[in-house]
C-alpha cells in the first residue's frame, strides 16, 4: 500500500515510516522546519517527502492509501484538514505500530524518565536472546541500529506518555495495551498536556488497573509515586529499587574500570550481580526493569546479564563520544531538571574529581516555566554551567514566557555562562577548557550537533597547540 506520514522527522514517524517500509509499503511524507539529523535520515532512506505542509502533498506522489500522522502535527495543520475532507483513512503513529506487532507479546516500558535506555536495554536482551524483537523506540539503538525494527518476537515500545495524535489525547503509551510493562519514574512532565501531577498520574493509573491478570507490572519502588500505583494494579507486580522490602533489592553500587557494578536480591529466586556499561543509579533502576521483564519474556538470567555488560545504549543517552585534546565529551538528551541532575551525578560516578563542565539546552517555554524552580537542584554537581538557547520544538512562535537567564540564575554552580548560540558555546568551551575536563552536553533536538562539534574544535585546537 502507498503510506503517507504526516511529521515525518520525529523519530517515532520516522521509525514507522521505516517499518512501512520493510513491509514492501511504499512511503512518502511531509514535515515543517525539520532539521539534521533527522531530515537527512529520511531522505537516506528514499523516502520522498516535502519540509512544508501542503494539501497539494496528497496527489504530489499519488493518493495514499493510508496517511499516519504524527502527534507534532498541528490540529489546524493544512494537509491534515485536506486529509479529513477528502476521507483519506489516517490512523496515528502509535495505533500504526500496534497494528505492526499484531498478536505478538507486547512489552511497555513507562515512566517519567530512562525510557529510552530501558527500553533499548531490553531490546538488546532479547535479541541476544535470539528472540527477533520489533521495537519502537525514541532514538536510535547503537546496538540494533534504528529507531524501530519489525522483528517477528515480542514488541517492545518505548511507552510515551505525550498525545498520540491531534484528535486523541490520550497517551500513546495506554494504545499499547502489554502484557508487561514497567514505570520507571513519575513525576510532572509536560505542563502544556497536564495542568498538575494528579493530571499526568491519571493514566499511569489506568495503566496498572487495565493490565491482565497474567500480565506483570514492574515499578521502582525508590520512587513514592511510581509505588503508589501498585494499589491499582491488576496483574502481577513486581519492585525494584534499593529501598528496603523490594523485590528486586539493588545495593553496593560503584564504578570500577569504566562500568557500573551492583548487586541485586530477588525475592524467590537466585541474586545477580550486575556489570553494566551505563553509570549512575538511575541506570542501575532501569537495568533492573530491563531485566525483569526479559524475565517474563523468558529469557534465562546468565543471558540477561551478560548483555548488560557490552550494551552501547541508545544514541546521545550518556553516549560517550571519547577524547579530545584531553577533555571527554558526553553528549546526553537530558531536557528536564530531574534528568539533568542525573546525569551530572552520572558523570560524577563515571569521571571521579575532574572538572565539569555541563551545557544544557532547555526545552520549551511551557516546561521551563513550570519547573524553573527545579533548577536550583539540577547543577549541584557541575563546576562550570553553560546555558544555551531554549529549544522551542513544537512551541516555536509562542510567547517567550521565559529565558534562558532565568534558569542560569537558578543553576548555583561557581560559573555560569549564557551563549545565544551553538558556535558561541563552542567558542566559549574550547577557550575555557583545559586538560582533564569533562564536558556534558545535556540538551534535545542537538544543539546543531554541539557534542560532536565540540570534539572536532578541541581536536583541530589540540593540533594547532
């Protein structure tokens, strides 16, 4: 069939536009303002596609068949006006992956944040596990490539909790509808869908009270309100955190030769000890939720383990880019002050006493207002601060209800720095950075590449000196 996906450059309609793909589909699509890498993904796959919205996109390549529509597209969106009037069918991304992985076991992992590394995580386990899993992800598995694989094994989904579509609401991740599933964290995230925390909790709870009964609920029980929502369940749930009672128990946690090594008690069977490639605890917590729900999909624990230890992750989570001129360059996605913090004590773990340099991107006027308070915890770590632009993703053109000055005047580091631009930071970086730094580029959409750019400015300044 002739697919045609509204908003084509987001990595989830990417992905299915991929998958589309491998089904022998022929696909064609449409975006506005998408920029690298994603725009040059698209056009590498030979998809032909416009960066502009336009009804005249309909008949540009043939009438689709089917049009999948991206939840970054506006309600008010053109083509998607001319779609409904001609009574094109559409369906959303998320429904249009459901319909991919059909009756297969379905596998959600939810949560605030450390979706993605779960996620990938776990799609790394069982494809170890000669399992052929179909995923859809956030960003790109190191491991598998891609953002989405078709797989003929279980389906893993990367559970998003934003709107699925400009006609429905609801999370994507309620569409799923797994067998197991985990909640990683819950705490308020986008403030332009939920107006409170009691907002954003509402379908986490209809999750849990809507799971089979032979279905199984993971949930960390070191977060409050992720624990809550086993008073709602209805199939079988099963903790993990370091907290005290749970039943998976994670202790002695440290770094030793450049990996994370912990220990796990579970409550009935054998404890494992884990080596893991990622640092920080909150890895060690989504490493736990990988392996239990590979548990339930029936992969045996030495296998499970042993993929934890060579795991490259999903790109720019904690992804290190290496040394340059003496310095190493993280680049992570982190885009909300609880991430940030965890990724600053990430590094913290990873690279012991050396200097730490965070540069951070905010992202949208809605989310930094809400949670500018939250900054002032968020930098704690860092020894110098760089601030960048907000990114204004789908907001641009809205009221600037905020700056970026207003979160540098949170941060509390020894040294705080506003740029206005990428090439301002890294004019910045390469004159303030020395031997035996750290850089932690924290920061979504790229910041036009900053991470990799700036290891290409300290390599060509360490060849000039």
């Amino acid at each position: 069939m002739h697919v045609h996906v509204l908003g084509i450059c987001g990595y989830a309609t990417f992905g299915a536009a991929t998958l589309a793909l491998d089904r022998g589909d022929r696909v064609t699509g449409s975006d506005d303002h998408a920029y690298p890498p994603m725009s040059d993904a698209v056009t590498a796959a030979g998809i032909e596609w416009e960066n502009h919205s336009d009804p005249a996109n309909l008949d540009r390549w043939g009438i689709p068949d089917l049009v999948v529509v991206g939840n970054q597209t506006r309600p008010a969106n053109l083509e998607l006006e001319a779609v409904r009037r001609r009574g094109i069918p559409c369906v959303s991304e998320i429904e249009f992956y459901v319909s991919l992985a059909g009756d297969r076991l379905r596998l959600t992992v939810c949560g605030t944040h450390g979706k993605t590394t779960t996620s990938a995580l776990l799609v790394h386990i069982l494809e170890r596990a000669g399992m052929d899993p179909g995923f859809r992800l956030g960003s790109t598995s190191l491991d598998l490539g891609g953002t989405s694989r078709l797989g003929t094994g279980p389906f893993v989904f990367e559970g998003d909790e934003y709107t699925s579509a400009p006609w429905d609401a609801r999370p994507k991740f309620l569409h799923t509808r797994p067998l197991g599933a985990c909640v990683t964290r819950l705490e308020l995230d986008h403030p332009d869908v939920y107006a409170s925390l009691e907002a954003y909790r509402e379908p986490f709870v209809e999750l849990a009270a809507t799971m089979p009964a032979d279905g199984i609920l993971a949930l960390c029980a070191d977060d409050p309100e992720c624990l809550a929502l086993r008073d709602a369940a209805t199939s079988v749930v099963v903790t993990y955190g370091t907290k005290v009672g749970s039943d998976w128990r994670i202790s002695d946690a440290h770094e030793q030769d450049g990996l994370q090594r912990f220990h796990v008690e579970r409550r009935g069977a054998d404890p494992l000890d884990v080596v893991l490639t990622f640092p920080g605890i909150h890895n060690a917590q989504n490493a736990c939720a990988a392996l239990i729900l590979a548990e339930f999909a029936g992969v045996d624990a030495a296998i499970s383990t042993a993929a934890c230890v060579d795991f490259l992750g999903p790109a720019r989570r904690f992804q290190i880019l290496g040394e340059a001129a003496g310095v190493a360059i993280v680049d992570d996605y982190a885009h909300h002050p609880t991430e940030v913090a965890a990724a600053i004590d990430a590094a913290r773990q990873r690279y012991g006493g050396r200097r730490l340099i965070a540069i951070h991107t905010p992202h949208t006027y809605s989310r930094v207002s809400r949670l500018l308070e939250d900054y002032r915890r968020s930098f704690t770590g860092a020894d110098v601060v760089i601030i960048g632009p907000i990114e204004e993703a789908r907001e641009r053109g809205m009221p600037r209800t905020v700056s970026s000055q207003d979160v540098a005047d949170r941060a509390g580091a020894d040294a705080v720095h506003v740029v206005a631009s990428s090439d301002a930071a890294i004019d910045l970086v390469t004159r303030i950075t020395r031997p035996g730094d750290v850089l932690l580029v924290l920061s979504l959409g790229g910041f036009d590449r900053l991470a990799p750019r700036l290891r290409d400015a300290l390599e060509a300044q360490g060849v000039r000196r």
